[in-house]
C-alpha cells in the first residue's frame, strides 16, 4: 500500500521551485516543482497525526501551535500575512490552513512561471487559488476592492507588474525572473519578502544591472519599504531621484519616485508634483501629478486650487477613466461642500 501523501512534503517540492527561481532563474524546473507541490498537496492526508507517533513536550507543542489564519488583522486593520519567525516549526496536522497556505504560495509561484513564458491566460487561471483558499482576498475582490487577485490579474494582462513594461525592459534573464519573482511580493503585499528580493538582485546582479534597472530597484525598494511604513528606511533610495543632475533624472522611474518622495516629505509635496504635472514626458502620468494635486487641495480645503486642477484633469482624461471619474465626482463634492458654506439670504 502506497504511503499517504503529507502536506511537508508538499511544502518541500515548492521549496525547490523557489532554489530554481532564485538561484538560477529556471522557470521550467521552478514550474515543473510547483505542479508536483500543488499535486501532492492537494493528495495529502491532512489527517495523518505525524506529530502524534511520538511523545512531545508540552514546550515543543506549544512552539508548534499555529497562528489561527495564514492572514490576520494588525493593530492598524491590516491584512498581514503569516511569517514564521526564525527556528519555528508548525506542525502541519494541527494547523486547519497548513496545506490550502503551501497551496497558495506554489499557485501564485507558478502563475508567475507562466507568466514569463508569455501563457497570459494560464497564469491568471493559477490566479484563482487567491480567491479559493484566502477568504479575505475573496471578499475584497467580490467587492471590487484592491486585492491581490485583481492586481495580479490587472497586471498580467497589461504585460506588467508594478514595473511598467518600460522598466521590466532593463531586466534580462535570471535578473528577469528575480524582478517578476520580488514583483508577485510586493503585489501580494509582503513588503519584507519584496524588499528582500530587490536586495539580492541589487547584491547578485550589481555587475550587469543598468541604470534604468538600479534605478527601478531604488524605486521599489522605497515604496516597499513606504507601504510597510518604514519611511526612515525609506528615504536613502530616494537619494538617485534628488538634486538637480540626480544620478536616475534620465530614467522612465524618475517621474513616478516624484510621488514616493513627496509622499515621504510633505514640505516638498506640492512643487514635485507640480514639477511633474507640468515636465513629465508621460501624458499619462501628467494626469495622475494632476490627481494628485487635486487631491491635496481638496484635503486642505484649497477648493479654488482642487477646482482648477480636477477641471483640466476631466478636460485631458477620458470621462470613463478613473481619471476623469475621480475628476468628475470630487467637483461635485466640491460644488455640494460649496452650496452648504454659503451664507444664506437676508430675511
């Protein structure tokens, strides 16, 4: 009789995926790892009580206990997703998630895999383990909210990730691979895998990287590292984006690090964004500097200033955009804020 199958070995077959992908770029071997860590996993014996063969002390079992979700709430309200912490170990036939989360992490990897052989349709049909094994992607996507399905989604389709298609353009080969690879962690908002990947593609690849393709790493480090609220950490990859001859001002990612330092420094804010709205050579991004500047005056009760910038906004963005739909509703918000502030007439 053939021996069940269990969820740890499973999790060992989409670990060698991960060694091709980052080790070597091998997207064929990583691809063929994760189809044999998905089908063992899902064949696994969750029932098989492994742990219990043998007697345990009640420190180990408490070591082992699992978090309750592979997701859960922070003090702020935010989705964070499971870490284990160095030399824990979680005991798979104890844990509900155990299996569905090894599951996931294999399907996105593999997704991404097709994803960089140009099979669009394929790895956005690896996309649906999201919204079968994580609830709360689930209920943020049937609610159409930002989740890591529908950016994954977004992004295969549009041929990129958070890199534009410009910027993926300055990875080659296995530094390629390791860009997607950090891509796919940022998108499914795991800051600290993210910016850890950048890091080794910074260190690994440093000899053939060019300057478009530091500059992007910069980039995406910072808003990793901004997103995850670490601003202090920050700020040092913004330094290439500063100055008059900034060492990345030639570079397609000069324009969109304008939001992340502006964001990062407040006082500086409104001149890049104007910088921006008024120089970027991307008509496109010239309306999302024109968003924003709307945004801040509105926030700041500037409806004169909010009014002018929404107003050019509708007039260059397509009206069924999100552009010119932002545009459209915030100068009705404006307009109703308006008609309430207006002293009424003399009896």
């Amino acid at each position: 009789m053939a021996q069940a199958e269990h969820p740890y070995r499973g999790e060992a077959f989409r670990l060698l995926g991960d060694v091709a992908l980052e080790d070597r770029g091998d997207i064929t071997t990583a691809k063929s790892c994760y189809t044999q860590a998905i089908t063992v996993l899902a064949q696994a014996n969750v029932h098989a009580r492994v742990m219990d063969r043998f007697q345990v002390p009640d420190v180990s079992r408490e070591r082992t206990k699992p978090p309750q979700a592979m997701r859960e709430h922070d003090g702020w309200g935010n989705l964070v997703w499971f870490q284990p912490e160095p030399g824990q170990v979680i005991n798979a036939d104890t844990c509900d998630w155990y299996a569905d989360y090894q599951t996931l992490l294999a399907q996105t990897k593999r997704s991404m895999c097709f994803f960089l052989a140009g099979k669009t349709e394929a790895a956005i049909k690896d996309l649906d383990a999201m919204l079968r094994l994580d609830p709360d992607d689930k209920e943020l996507t049937d609610r159409n909210m930002p989740s890591n399905y529908l950016r994954l989604r977004d992004d295969y389709r549009s041929g990129r990730l958070y890199a534009t298609a410009n910027e993926l353009a300055h990875f080659t080969s296995r530094a390629l691979v390791k860009v997607v690879e950090a891509e796919v962690f940022f998108e499914t908002e795991q800051w600290d895998l993210a910016v850890a990947a950048y890091n080794r593609i910074a260190a690994d690849e440093r000899l053939s990287l060019s300057v478009g393709a530091r500059a992007y790493l910069d980039y995406a480090r910072g808003c990793a590292l901004d997103f995850a609220g670490k601003t202090t950490e920050a700020m040092p990859f913004t330094a290439g984006f500063s100055g008059a001859k900034s060492e990345f001002s030639g570079t397609s990612t000069y324009w969109r690090a304008l939001f992340l330092i502006g964001n990062l420094d407040k006082k500086q804010e409104v001149d890049l964004l104007t910088h921006g709205a008024c120089n970027c050579p991307d008509p496109s991004l010239r309306l999302d500097f024109l968003l924003r500047l709307g945004q801040l005056a509105f926030c700041h009760d500037q409806d004169a200033e909010a009014t002018r910038y929404f107003t050019a906004l509708r007039s260059a963005a397509k009206l069924d955009e999100y552009r010119g739909i932002a545009a459209g509703k915030y100068l009705d918000l404006i307009r109703s804020r308006s008609s309430r502030t207006m002293p009424s007439s003399p009896r």
